[in-house]
C-alpha cells in the first residue's frame, strides 16, 4: 500500500526529528526540510500529500511558503505549527494559505489526528469531483457547491478551504436555524477546545467576508449558545 507523504518543514532539529520518526513510525513517508530556502522544488519533485510548515523558519518564513504552495498547488493541504497564538497570527495563517493551525507545543496523537481529518476531507473533495457529481445550494444571490469546496456569485468563484466549506455546509443545512457552537466545533474539529473555538472565530469571520454581498444573508451570534444562519 502506498504510503501518504508529509513533507515536513521544522529548524529545531530535536523537535523535528522526533516528530519525523514519530510520523514514520505511522507508516507516514517523512521529507523533512529544516529551513524555507528550496521548499517549492521539493514540492515539485517529492508530491507530498500534505504540507506541515512551522511557521519561524530561517531564509522564509512559513506562511510565506504556505501562500507560494497555493498558488502552485491550491488543492494541497497545509497545516502550520507555531508558538504564536494572537488572533492576528491566526487569521494571517488561514490567509496564507493554511487549512489547519496547531500550536505548540503539541501532542503527535492531535497531529496525527489532524493530518488525517484534512485528508479524509481532502480525498472526499477529489473523489466528488472527478465523479462531476457536485450538487449545488442555493444562498440568496450565490450558489455553494460543497464537494467543489466553491462559493459562486455571478462571474466571481470564491475558493474555499476544507474547513471553510465544512462550516458553510453546516450553515447551509440550517437555514432559518440556529446551531450549537459546540455541534459545529465537534463537526469540524472533533473538539471543544478553546483554541479550537478560536480558531472557528477566524472562520466564521471569513465565512461571513465572503457573503458580505448579499445583505439578506446573515449569520448572527446568539451568545452563550451558537449562531443563527438568517437566509431572508
């Protein structure tokens, strides 16, 4: 059976071989980089599966990588890891290109953990897609189309990260409802955690930018509980 590759960019060499051996010892296959000099050619020629970017790196610094990997590669998912937790630092990561965000230190049982929920959703999303089998939903004046990971609103296509369209679809399904914040955490990330619930805040943020141009669609905090999704 072929391996899943990870390429892996860490500098602090006692951490990054630990977490190398421990990838490996899953059955993982570990390219490791200790610096963001020659990343994009080893993206090239190695084809990894996944990307695991620290973010602090010597010669450039993640998210920079990260924002490069897209434009070469968009469907390639990204995690970063990082001592930086500000909500700023958040939101520059999901910018950048970033599908997941840990903070060290971590655990390897929530990285591996993580790795795996973004390819299971990553492999759903190109199976969807070379089957031509997206279905399409209808919100006000743009069309959603989940297993495309697209938000469509006349000639502009907005594409979505896996988590992005996760919380969109869970939104979708409730229209004129109000959902748990602690069913959307658990949906999602598999977790209540505080960083995790931040982490939604930056997605929620950005869901709500992308559907800025039709007034009619709101998503309205309802406090001490979750979100209402008002589709008028």
């Amino acid at each position: 059976m072929t391996k899943t590759k990870i390429l892996y960019v860490e500098d602090e060499l006692y951490l990054g071989k630990i977490v190398k051996e421990s990838l490996e010892s899953r059955d993982f296959e570990v390219k490791m980089l200790t610096n963001g000099f020659n990343v994009l050619p080893i993206v090239e020629s190695f084809q990894p599966d996944i990307c695991v970017l620290d973010v602090m790196l010597p010669k450039k610094d993640g998210f920079t990588i990260g924002t490069e990997i897209r434009e070469k590669q968009p469907e390639l998912p990204i995690i970063f890891l990082t001592a930086k937790n500000q909500l700023q630092d958040i939101i520059k990561g999901f910018n950048s290109g970033g599908n997941d965000y840990i903070k060290k230190p971590f655990s390897m049982e929530e990285l591996i953990i993580r790795i795996n929920n973004i390819l299971k959703l990553s492999n759903l999303s190109n199976n969807n897609n070379g089957n031509n089998g997206a279905s399409s939903i209808k919100l006000g004046s743009y069309t959603f189309f989940p297993n495309k990971f697209e938000l469509h609103h006349n000639d502009e296509v907005k594409k979505l990260s896996n988590r992005e369209a996760q919380v969109l679809n869970i939104f979708a399904n409730h229209k004129n409802k109000s959902v748990d914040r602690k069913e959307i955490l658990m949906k999602v990330w598999g977790d209540d955690s505080i960083f995790n619930s931040r982490n939604m805040d930056v997605y929620i943020k950005k869901i709500r930018e992308h559907l800025r141009h039709d007034s009619n669609l709101k998503i309205v905090t309802l406090k001490g509980f979750g979100y209402h999704f008002v589709v008028e």
